[in-house]
C-alpha cells in the first residue's frame, strides 16, 4: 500500500472537521490498514476518539427516510412533520392501494349498471374514514411519537388531514375521470365528501376519533337511503340545493372544528393527548 493517510487529516478525522472527499477516503483506508489505525489511536485524544466513533455509530444506525420522505424534506417540510406524515397508516401504500381498487371496482359497476348513485354515495366516505384511521391511540402506530412532537395536537391533527384528504380526493378525482358520460354530476361527491369529513371531525373532538366520523358515515347511507326510496331521479344530495347545503355544512362544520381545537390537547380521546412541552 503506498499512499496513507496524513497525521493531519488523522486529526482532523477524530475531530469530525474532515470534510469530503477526503472524509470518504479516510473512511475507506482506515478500515483496511492496520498502520493509519494504530496512527490515529497515537495522535488523538482518547475522548475525542470515542466522541467521534459514536458519532459515526449514530450515523451508520439512523433510519433511512424513505422516497415520500425524502420528498418531502426536498420540498421544505420540516423533519419531524416529515416523519410523523410518513408515518401516518392511510398514507401507506396498502392504503392507496385498497382504496384505489374499490374505487374501480365502484367505477365498472356504475358503468355496467348506468347509474352514478354507487360511486356518488361511496367516494364521500373515502375521505372520512382515512382521515378517521390517520390519528389516535387504537390505530395509530405512532401514537407515542405523536404526543411528544414539538406541534399543538390541532395543528398536527389539520397536517394530517390535509395530507390524507389530498390522497383521497386525487384517488376520487382519478376515479372520476372513468365516468366521462355524466359531466358535471360526476364531481358531485367533492361537496358532500368536505362536509362529512368536516362534520366528522367536529365530532371527534367530543366523542372520539372513531365514534365521530362513523356516526357521520352512518347518516350519510341513512340519508342515501330515504333519498333513493323518495326520488327516482337525481338523489337530493347532488342536486344544486344538496350542494349547497353541503357547502355550507362544511363552513359551519370548519368553524365549530376550529373553535373545538383545544379539545385535541386536552383529551386523549378526542385525538391526540396533551404532551410535554404544550
């Protein structure tokens, strides 16, 4: 072996203040010659030593962020926000997944039995029940992780919701697409999906995470139900007075949300717990 690392860059390694590409180097020799080992045991402090192959042990054992974190890191999102929306179980690729293929279950049902009534009254529930599943301590892997974040609940709550609610209106949007022969009655879900993800997690603040959204969910099919026996036509919800009640459901919903945000600090079942540091 004819080149060794300098006493100088030996220092400056056990320090930590060697820089690449001469760091990269340094790494790769040491592990290789026993001579440059035994030079940079002589010429480094015994602390500084240790400090440094901890350090290097830290950074050999951190996690890897994965693709959507990475992403997310790139587009300036801070890293603990990063973590804990990487985190969150309807964000997950099985999640996306199961939806999209109800989805288009949902989408060659209604073109084999044409009529829209199906995906209409099933693509508002999507949005509710991942943004139901995405917090919480029953289904919440990372609960724990969750309470001790540097963030307010309702904040972390209202990053999470914007997250999944994007997921799932860009899986009903792409859904929608497939059903080009209704126009305009084809994007009627999008109202009512807002309000009862509005409305359900107004409730959530008081009742749970759980209890708020299905009780929502469970007027919504009662709702369906007795339009559907009333009506033979379009179904009250997607006609112009059912959007726009929805759109006002969503507004006071939104309001009486955001007037209940302390509730998701204070109480363990209404979402997230109060933890340190609040």
């Amino acid at each position: 072996m004819t080149w060794h690392v300098t006493e100088e860059d030996l220092r400056a390694y056990a320090r930590g203040e060697l820089t690449a590409p001469l760091l990269w180097s340094a790494d790769t020799h040491l592990m290789t010659c026993a001579d440059c080992r035994e030079a940079l045991t002589r010429t480094s402090d015994p602390q500084t030593l240790d400090a440094g192959w901890e350090r290097l042990d830290a950074e050999l054992d951190a996690p890897r962020p994965a693709l959507f974190e990475r992403l997310l890191l790139r587009l300036g999102v801070a890293d603990h926000t990063a973590r804990l929306l990487t985190a969150t179980p309807v964000l997950r690729r099985s999640w996306v997944s199961s939806v999209a293929l109800l989805l288009m279950m949902t989408v060659v049902m209604v073109r084999t039995a044409d009529s829209p009534v199906l995906f209409l009254g099933l693509a508002p529930l999507m949005p509710l029940a991942g943004v139901a599943l995405s917090y919480g301590p029953v289904l919440d892997p990372t609960y724990e992780m969750t309470v001790v974040a540097p963030l307010a609940g309702f904040r972390l709550l209202m990053i999470r919701t914007v997250a999944v609610l994007t997921a799932g209106l860009a899986l009903n949007g792409l859904a929608t697409l497939a059903l080009p022969g209704y126009g305009l009655l084809a994007l009627a879900w999008l109202l009512p999906a807002l309000a009862l993800t509005a409305v359900g997690l107004a409730l959530a603040a008081r009742l749970g995470p759980l209890a708020g959204p299905l009780l929502v969910g469970g007027a919504w099919i009662g709702t369906l139900l007795v339009a559907q026996a009333r009506e033979s036509g379009t179904l009250a919800p997607f006609t112009p007075a059912g959007q726009s009640a929805a759109a006002a459901v969503t507004v006071l919903a939104a309001f009486l949300l955001y007037r209940a945000r302390d509730r998701f600090d204070a109480r363990p079942a209404g979402g997230l717990a109060n933890g340190p540091g609040r």
